[in-house]
C-alpha cells in the first residue's frame, strides 16, 4: 500500500511542476507584452503557433494528475492505514 502513497506524491509533484510552467509562460508572455526581457526557465510557452496546443495539454496534464492524486491518496488512506 505505500505504492499508492508514493503515486499520489508523484503526481502532486507532476501537478506543480504544470502549475510552474504555466505561470512562467504566461509570466513570459507578460513581460514579453510590456516590452522587457521575455526570458525565463521554462520556455516551453512561447506565444508561437503551438502555443494554445501546448497550453491545452499542459492544464489537461494538470488537472488529471491532481485529480490522480486525490484520489490515489483516498485510496491510501481508505485501504493502507
């Protein structure tokens, strides 16, 4: 049962990290708006033609892996305590 344990981990942490690069990118195309130097980390949100496509996947990819992780943790704490 500690499997389910560390899923649930790991998919908050694919979730973040989704989170993380969404804001970047958005905090990108922010400054890139403004005028300012538009680099950063991740630059995996360019504002160029794949830019809805890759955002799209992005919060897909963030919703499903917190929603796995709500509920691999109910599983744990249902069947591992």
């Amino acid at each position: 049962m500690s499997f389910l344990f560390w899923l649930s981990i790991a998919l908050w942490l694919v979730s973040l990290l989704c989170y993380a690069v969404i804001l970047s990118g958005n905090e990108r195309l922010d400054r890139a708006d403004r005028g300012e130097s538009a680099s950063t980390f991740f630059d995996v949100l360019n504002g160029g033609p794949g830019y809805a496509r890759s955002l799209k996947y992005l919060y897909r990819t963030l919703v499903l892996s917190a929603i796995g992780a709500l509920a691999t943790g109910a599983l744990y704490l249902l069947f591992g305590v």
